[in-house]
C-alpha cells in the first residue's frame, strides 16, 4: 500500500468515526455488509433468473419482442421497488453523494456477471445539463460510472456524449411521450471517442429503457460498435 492509499484509508477511517455509516438503502446508523444492513438486504428483491441479457428483465417479464433497442445489452442487480427505491431517492435527492461507492460495486458485479466476456473500451454516463447537475450539487450517473469503471479496471470518460437541452422529467410522462421527448437531446462529442468502441454505458435506474436507447442510438450513428447499459435497478414489468 503506498502513501496515498494510506492516507484514504485513514481519511475514511476518520470519517466512518465522525459521521457512522449509514445503511444505502434504509439511511439507518446500524450494522453493515458492503454498505446493506441486514434487514433491507432480506427485501431488496434482485432481478430473478433466468436473465434475459438484451433488456435485463427476467426471462419471464422480457419484453424483447415487442421493442427493438439500440443497445445490445442491459443489467442490474435489482428491480426498482421497495426499499431498494427508496435507496436510490435517498442517493439522488439526500445529498448521500457518497453511496455511490457501494452501488457503484454492486453494478460491476453484474456487468462482470452478465457480461464477463465482453471487452470493453471505455465507460461513460448517461449526461445531465450543467443546470441539473448544479441543482442537484453532483451528477449521480457521473458518479457511478466513474465507480463502475475503477472496479472493472477501465478508462471512464465524461466527455463522449452530452445533453444539449433540458427534457421534462421521464418519470412523469406516459409511456408513449416519454421516446418523443428524449429525440436530439444527447449529441455525441468526439466521434473518435466512440467510433469503433465497446461502450458501457451507465446510469442510475432504468423505466422504459428510452434514456439508454436513445443515448444508444446516437453513440451508434457516431459509430460505437457494440453498447452495453448498466444500471442500478430497473423497473420490471409485471405480467
């Protein structure tokens, strides 16, 4: 262990001591493993196997056929329910920036996972505008895939693609406005960057999957050759 990662040890020591690890999921000051207390690691409900590697879903709810993606894979550890939902509002809208190292873990173990054979050449984020991010005070899906990249040992670049303009929240719209109001908000950057690459790409949670696809579709025009998504949780959907 060299000096710098002493001292971030002791840092993180110091800080565990002053300000008690707090559970990723439920925000309670108690026992931990990886950053889950026990309870909520009983009710975090992870997506059931089979998987199906395109949309990430359970085999049974794959909704493969009935939509075409640009990306040619999607996973996550978790459905975006219960607690684990409440996890990621309290990441996203508490301030709890700092959760993003354990779910940031929980990601790559899916991607090594699921897509253990695939080499990938670079992992970048699904792009806020600058005014969301300085609402906000950090970019969560920045966060992440900086995290997701440290542990698979890859190159993490914020500077591929970027949203030119503010959307309405996806979340509030109906399924059908939801591809409409996402069409020629992202541009790719630097087609070098992605022209031939294997792409990760990622962010926080996935709904209908338009966020990813249409990020997906625009690296693909700018050449990427294959697109890989991963998320933290997505949202099942229910026979």
């Amino acid at each position: 262990m060299n000096y710098s990662e002493l001292f971030s040890e002791i840092y993180r020591a110091f800080l565990d001591a002053v300000f008690p690890p707090r559970c990723i999921f439920c925000d309670r000051v108690t026992s931990l493993e990886n950053g889950i207390c026990k309870e909520c690691r009983k009710k975090a409900a992870p997506i059931e196997e089979p998987v199906c590697l395109k949309c990430g879903m359970s085999k049974k709810n794959c909704e493969c056929k009935s939509k075409s993606r640009f990306y040619d894979g999607l996973c996550a550890p978790y459905e975006y329910d219960g607690v684990v939902r409440k996890g990621i509002h309290i990441f996203k809208f508490d301030n709890r920036r700092d959760n993003y190292r354990f779910f940031s873990v929980l990601m790559a173990q899916c991607v090594r996972k699921r897509f253990g054979s695939v080499d990938f050449d670079i992992v970048i984020s699904v792009p806020a505008t600058e005014k969301s991010v300085k609402k906000r005070g950090y970019d969560q899906s920045a966060l992440l895939a900086r995290g997701v990249a440290k542990e698979l040992g890859l190159l993490y670049d914020g500077n591929v693609i970027k949203k030119i303009y503010e959307t309405k929240s996806q979340h509030f719209l109906s399924n059908l406005l939801r591809r409409g109001n996402l069409t020629g908000a992202f541009e790719v950057v630097d087609k070098c960057k992605a022209e031939g690459k294997t792409v990760l790409l990622c962010d926080d949670v996935s709904t209908t999957g338009e966020t990813l696809d249409e990020c997906s579709k625009m690296l693909y025009l700018a050449g990427a050759g294959k697109i890989y998504c991963s998320v933290i949780a997505l949202t099942q959907m229910k026979e």
